[in-house]
C-alpha cells in the first residue's frame, strides 16, 4: 500500500489518502479525479530514480502529464512507496526510505554499488588532475542513480502506466502512429506516450479473442481490424466502444505478460454498454486469457460510472463468499472466476468533489457503500414520484 498527501495542486484543496492494490475516483466533472489519478502515477513513474534533486524537476511531469497550470508555489504533493517517497514542496525530490530490506538479492546488489561508491569516493579526494576529478564526480553521480533504480527494480515497487481518456484518438491514427510518433505533431505527451505503447502492442499481440464481445482483433498489413459474425473492418470505421476497448485491452495485455505495473486508468467505461462494462473490469482484472500466466498488477480507476462501482463490489462478493469454505469457492468459481476476485482489504474508493476526498467505503463491509453507488437514481426516482404525484393529483380534480 502507497500514501498520498496533496495540498493545492490544481482543483485539488487538500486531499490524504491510501493507494491500494485497486483504487477508484468517482465525482463530477472537473472535481480532480484525473489530477489525484495523475499524481499517483507521478509517485510511481520509473524515471524518478533519475532525478537529481537539485534540478527542476517539475516540467518533466507537468509535460508528461500535462500538468501545466496544475503545480503552484503553494503546492504541495507527497507519495510514499514501499522503498521510496517522492516529495513536491518547490521541486520534485526523491529520497529512499531508510528501513529494513526484506529481500537478500537487494541487501547484496546495494552493498555491492555502495562499495564501488566508497572506493570512487576515496579515489576523488587524492585525484589531482581536474578533468579525471570531473569524470568522476560524474561516475559517482551515476553510481548513486543505479543504486536507486536496483532497489527500485528489486523492491517490488509496481511502475506506472498512464491510459488516457484520449485513447480513443488511436484508432483514428492507427494507420499513421509510426509517422506521427516520429513527427513534430503538437500532442500532449500523454497521449504520445500512449500511441508508443499501443504501437509496441500490436506487434507482440497480432491476434486476440475478446469473447464478451464476441469479437477477433488482428493486426493485418500494418493496419487493425475486427473480425465479428464473418466480416472484418478496420478498427477506425467500428463502434467508438470498440475503438476506446481495443487499444486499452491491448496494451494492458500486452503489458501484464512481462512486467508489475500500476495501471492508472481513466474512464474505462467510455461509449460502453453497462454489460460490457461490468466484462471489461473482469477482463482487466483477470486478463482475456484464463491459461497465461501474468504479472501482478495495481489499479487505479477514475470513473462516473455506477456499473463500474457495482462490478467491484460484486468483485469484492465474490472473494467473500469463495473464501468461507472450499465447496463455496467451487461454487464461486463457476459464475465468476478466482483470478477476478478482489479481497476488500485491498480496494479503496474514493469520492472527489470541493477539492477534496472522502472514502466511500463502508467500515462495516469493506465494499463501497450501498447508498454511494447510484444517487442519480434515486434523484430521478424521487422527481419521478413526484410528477406521479402531480399526475394523480390532476387526474382527480
């Protein structure tokens, strides 16, 4: 589990809260849901172990997150990993955690880099010639980096990966996303940075079964079709459901085979059937093939929808009730399989409104609270009350 602390960042106030193994933002529009969603994947992205923390590091996340506007000399941002914390107070800094290591493989990888620090330290202080004093004061710069990336490498720390609303442009441009990578086109990074992970994808996955669909992709001469009831259209003339699923299936596919990521994902729901919703979460969650072996994965989601809260609730269900004897979990495991489950004590909801957050997790059941799930409907249900009311009222007079 990961802390996040925000103070002042974008419409953000002031915001604590814990990132779990899946963590979810519902709220209006416009209310932070994509800044928090953000800055965790910031308190996880790889390349802060790179960082020198006397340099400004601020624009190599307000440009890869398009953040610009966002970050403030008020702001204030603090995440804190299972090895490391990352801190914004006038500048983005990266700092170890000073606490037992639980792995021999990093006690014996740092000891080792440490050693060579301490040598080319001691080397320094009797060199005279001020070019070879240069070189390696650059060495030692290099050796610090590369102890901080083995332990972050090592420790377990899942790095992030970002999937944009705007997924649905590379359907569009999936014809041209070589060019367009390689081009000047003014996109937000964002979204380029997706367009490499999409390419990447669709070389290593040529084909896939997407059965809730009922559907085949295929990566056929460059270009990306759909295969349903004996015909095949390129993937830029489908449904725009079909558009915003298949680059976000592929690339979270792909990704699952080789690597732990944290996967920050916004409005997974967009132009889908409530169905096909419910079935995109269980996919994710579960991977689309039930004989692969994939790496563990950490998710946060930001959504409006009510299907998507519900299906992680039933999620959450479904490990409670397999859990509490072995013919259960058989049972279970017939309507929704094992690999989909969630354990409620590693989900966290949250909702975002008024620059700031509130659980919406329920102390009693661990699940997201029943009265949180759909105000809307019953919103409507009281207006429509009411106009049955004034119907009835009429009918009379």
């Amino acid at each position: 589990m990961a802390k996040l602390t925000v103070k002042n960042v974008g419409p953000i106030r002031e915001a604590e809260l814990d990132v779990k193994k899946h963590t979810v933002f519902i709220g209006p529009q416009g209310t932070g849901k994509s800044t928090l969603a953000k800055l965790i994947a910031i308190g996880s992205d790889s390349g802060i172990v790179t960082f020198n923390n006397n340099s400004n590091n601020q624009n190599y996340f307000e440009k890869k997150y398009n953040l610009n506007g966002y970050i403030s000399k008020n702001s204030y941002m603090k995440f804190i990993g299972r090895q490391y914390y990352l801190e914004y107070n006038d500048n983005f800094k990266f700092s170890l955690l000073n606490k037992q290591q639980n792995e021999e493989k990093i006690d014996i990888s740092i000891d080792k880099i440490e050693s060579i620090s301490e040598i080319l330290s001691n080397l320094e202080d009797k060199l005279e010639d001020n070019i070879a004093n240069e070189l390696l004061h650059d060495l030692l710069i290099q050796t610090s980096t590369l102890r901080n990336t083995v332990q972050y490498k090592l420790s377990g720390e899942y790095s992030s990966l970002y999937i944009p609303a705007e997924r649905q442009l590379v359907s569009i441009l999936s014809d041209a996303i070589w060019s367009i990578i390689n081009s000047k086109i003014n996109l937000p990074e964002i979204v380029t940075s997706f367009l490499n992970l999409y390419e990447n994808a669709r070389h290593q996955i040529v084909s896939l079964k997407i059965p809730y669909l009922g559907i085949k992709y295929e990566y056929v001469d460059s270009s990306d079709f759909i295969f349903q009831n004996n015909a095949k259209i390129n993937l830029r003339n489908t449904a725009s459901g079909y558009q915003s699923i298949i680059p976000l299936t592929l690339v979270v596919e792909n990704q699952r085979l080789n690597l732990k990521n944290r996967f920050v994902i916004e409005e997974p729901e967009l132009n889908l059937y409530p169905t096909a919703q419910k079935d995109l979460i269980y996919s994710l969650l579960g991977g689309l093939q039930p004989d692969v072996s994939y790496q563990d994965a950490e998710w946060v989601f930001t959504t409006h929808s009510p299907y998507v809260l519900s299906s992680f609730n039933t999620l959450m269900l479904a490990y409670k009730v397999g859990n509490q004897s072995d013919e259960l979990r058989a049972e279970v495991e017939k309507i929704i399989p094992s690999r989909c489950w969630i354990n409620p004590d590693d989900f966290a909801a949250y909702y975002v409104d008024n620059g700031t957050v509130r659980s919406i997790v329920s102390e009693q059941t661990g699940m997201i609270a029943e009265n949180e799930l759909d105000d809307v409907s019953d919103d409507l249900a009281d207006e429509q009350d009411k106009l049955f009311a004034l119907r009835r009222s009429s009918s009379r007079a």
